[in-house]
C-alpha cells in the first residue's frame, strides 16, 4: 500500500432530504479521478483506503454515505429517519458528486457493499466509469444477507446461539428482529442491539481481530441501524438484478480481488460474478473478507495497473 497521505480538500454537499455528505480528495489534483464506496452499509470512509492508489497517479475521491461518518444527520441520533437513505438515493448521491467536483468519468472501487453500490451505481451510468476494483465479492442477494445472519450459524454455534437470543425472536426474521431493537427509542435497548448485532459480525470474520471501531458505542449504533436498514428491504434491488444487469458494463475493464477465507465464498459469488461481468479478471488471495494483506495488495496492483 501507499505511504499515509491526507486531503489537500474537503467539503460538504447537499443531496436533498435534509442530508450532507462530508467527502475529500487527496493525491494529484490533475490525476486521473477514481472514487472509493466504502463498505457496510453505513461504515464511512477510512483514511486506509486513500492508500489503494498512487497517489501520484490518481485525483482520489472519498465520502461518507448518508447517515454516516462525517455526513449529517447521523444514523445514531435518536430521532434518525432513515426513509431518505436507500440504494438509489447512493446512487444519485454519486452523480451529484461527480458533476460538483467537474469529474467526467471515474473509476470506482469499491468493497463488500460498496461492491453492490459500484455495480449498481455502474449499471446505471455506465459511461461515467472508466474501470472497475472490486474486493470482498457481493451483489446484495437475498442468499448472500441470509447466508450471513442464519446459515453460518452451524460454523459458530456459541455465538449464532448469543446472536439469535439477542433479537428476541430466535426462529423468526433476525434482520427485521434486530431493527426493531435497533430503532427502540430506549438507549438500553438499542445499544444492547447494536452491540450484539457488531459482536456476530466480528465472529464472521475470523481472521481478523474485533473490529476496533465496533468499540464506539454511536458507530456501532448508526452502522447497525443501516445494515438492517437496508438488508430488510434488499438493498431495494431485485433478486440477482446485479448479475443480470451485469452485461451493460461490456467495455469497462472490471478487476475483481477476493480473499480465499472470504466466508462469504460458500455462495460462488466471486465465480458468478467474474462470469456475468464482461470484461472482468478475478483474482483469488490468501485473505478473508476486509481489505488488508494480502487482499490491500492485490487492490493496489490493480489500481496500479490502471494508472495510465
């Protein structure tokens, strides 16, 4: 990865409902645009992430999703509505970005959700995106957040065991149980949900250590409550519309990286989508689900072939 580096410019922009995106760019201000979707939904940009790119080669754009980071209002605020905060609304969040920082295409990279955003955002606007850098493989499938919440449980009975006496309703729908909890306007409730529901994603990524930011209590609160926010309503996307729509990138050089412990492997994702995708490259490492090792490696070696 690159050395450390910090923005030479921030800002906010308004997008409508009431909602700020904080965003910044780093790097060369005449380089070629790239902008980073962070993953989650709801984990905000990570100064890390500045350091996939070259950063004499690249003009990088960062930016907190709605209701997240440093963008206003924030999913932890007691009051938090989070209506104005779906798929589509990320995706006409990024137009507005592009066109105020007078950026004609970009390439997009992006991990885990911000995977799905970057598929979706790409299928929209095809013509904006000049490559892709995909990492820790999804496509926001109904089997994929099933895979996550319910049939990994047998691979951590102790803790999937914790996980479902923590929604109260250990047969039923986790994800709809957990928001419920999550939305409570008691903070005993909330939190109590918020921490059991960040607890179980640790568990999901064994190869790791506990996610230090899991430790702030409104982090782990806001993120939680967008998680089930939007796999409670599929991330509004129809089943397999990612892999079905996928033939409208024709063109668009895809660089897809995944980690050989990527739990999230048992469904083929990786596979199907490096299928459906025409012009894709799927590179296996040997890494698990975040973006570090091995897997950060082979992020910057696709970034860096992409210089020119």
């Amino acid at each position: 990865m690159y050395p450390e580096i910090e923005p030479h410019e921030t800002g906010t922009l308004e997008v409508g409902e009431g909602h700020r995106l904080h965003w910044e760019v780093c790097g060369n201000p005449q380089g070629k645009p790239a902008v980073v979707l962070h993953g989650g939904p709801g984990s905000g940009s990570t100064a890390g992430t500045r350091r996939f790119f070259d950063p004499e080669a690249y003009r990088i754009v960062l930016f907190d999703q709605r209701m997240c980071g440093r963008s206003t209002p924030h999913a932890a605020e007691p009051d938090a509505d989070l209506s104005a905060n779906t798929t589509e609304h990320l995706i006409a969040d990024l137009e507005r970005l592009r066109v105020h920082l007078g950026i004609e295409r970009w390439l997009v990279e992006g991990g885990s959700w911000g995977c799905v955003l970057a598929l979706a955002y790409a299928q929209r606007h095809p013509e904006r995106v000049s490559e892709m850098v995909l990492c820790a493989l999804a496509t926001g499938r109904r089997a994929e957040t099933d895979l996550l919440t319910r049939d990994l449980g047998p691979l951590f009975p102790d803790a999937w065991a914790r996980f479902r006496a923590g929604a109260g309703e250990p047969d039923g729908d986790l994800v709809e149980a957990y928001h419920r909890l999550l939305m409570h306007p008691d903070p005993a409730v909330h939190r109590r949900a918020a921490r059991d529901w960040c607890a179980w994603e640790d568990v999901l990524v064994p190869e790791a250590p506990p996610n230090p930011r899991f430790a702030d209590p409104d982090f782990a609160l806001g993120y939680a409550r967008i998680v089930t926010h939007f796999w409670r309503h599929g991330s509004w996307l129809e089943d397999e519309q990612l892999l079905r729509g996928a033939g409208a990138l024709a063109g668009i050089p895809v660089t897809l990286v995944q980690g050989r412990l990527d739990l999230g492997n048992l469904l083929g994702t990786p596979w199907q989508l490096a299928a459906a995708l025409p012009d894709a490259e799927l590179t296996i490492v040997d890494a698990g689900h975040r973006a570090a090792g091995a897997l950060a490696e082979a992020v910057v070696k696709a970034t860096d072939a992409f210089r020119s």
